[in-house]
C-alpha cells in the first residue's frame, strides 16, 4: 500500500508533514462535550386551560414555593382567588406534604381573572399528581373535584346574526 501525504493550503506556503497536518485538521473536529458531574432533575411540565385562560406549570423538587407569572402564590391580593389558587394544595394531608417538596412555576396568559385562578388551580393539581406518580393522590383529586385534573372543555358559543347574543333574537313590536 501506498502512502498519499495530502497538503493543506496555509497562508505563508504548504504543509508537507503528514503530522502537522493531522494537527490541523483534529483542531477543526468538534471535540465531544463532557457529561456534567451535576444529577439530572426531573422536572414535569403541565397544561390547563379554562375559558380563554391557559396555564402551564412545570414542577421540580424543592421547598414549596409555588409563583404565578413570577410572583409568589402568597402576594395575590385577592383573597378569594388566592383561594382557589391553594386548593389543590391544601385538600389533605398527603397532598399537602407533597405540594411542600415541590417547586411550582407557573405562567398565565389570556381569560379573565377567574377563568385564570382556575386554570391554575387545575395546573397545580396535574403537576402535583403527576409528579407523584401515585394513583391515591389523583383518585382524590377526582373524588373532590374532576375539573382539577380534567380541562374543562366548554367555550363561549360565538354570536350570531340576527340577535344580541348567541341565541336570543331581536324582538319585534306589531304596536
């Protein structure tokens, strides 16, 4: 077998050396990354809609803090959709000691402020449940309420014409 020497062009004239050029051309090559010492974190992503409002969550193991669009859950002012924010949290004890393991972010767009504090209050229960990946937590949570695990799916039914609303029509006065 023959040795072919291949050259490589440089600026100032030609590499002849079979090493010099192998130099050259494995600092061209990509060199494969390290693995990180750091374990992987799981992290479960979720989504719920109410109305126009959609909330997605993502959960991670942590203290129990739980934000909506950056915020703590805590700083809401009002206090009633504060409260159906917390409800999936505070429905028994076994979700309560899970929802305080977990860190909750949640972003919120659309909808009004109800259709929104109910969306993440759905959001809330999903991440929980599915992160715990127990039936026990989910059979409660559908014992109680199913909305919280199940989106619900009803919308606003367009208008149409010859009427104020949806369904009800302009009346007419013979008099």
């Amino acid at each position: 077998m023959e040795e072919v020497q291949h050259t490589i062009a440089v600026e100032e004239g030609a590499a002849t050396q079979p090493q010099e050029e192998a130099k050259k051309i494995r600092s061209r090559v990509a060199k494969p990354k390290r693995r990180s010492s750091k374990k992987l974190e799981r992290v479960v992503m979720v989504r719920s809609k109410r109305k126009e409002a959609i909330a997605r969550a993502s959960a991670k193991l942590g203290s129990g803090r739980v934000r909506v669009n950056g915020i703590d859950i805590n700083a809401i002012e009002q206090d009633i959709y504060r409260g159906i924010m917390r409800e999936p949290m505070n429905l028994s004890n076994i979700t309560k000691s899970m929802a305080a393991k977990l860190d909750i972010s949640i972003n919120i767009r659309g909808g009004g402020r109800s259709a929104q504090a109910q969306a993440i209050r759905s959001a809330i229960a999903k991440a929980i449940a599915e992160f715990s990946d127990t039936d026990t937590i989910r059979k409660e949570y559908m014992r109680f309420d199913r909305n919280l695990l199940v989106d619900d799916y009803r919308r606003v039914e367009p208008k149409k014409f010859l009427g104020p609303k949806a369904r009800a029509r302009f009346q007419t006065s013979y008099r």
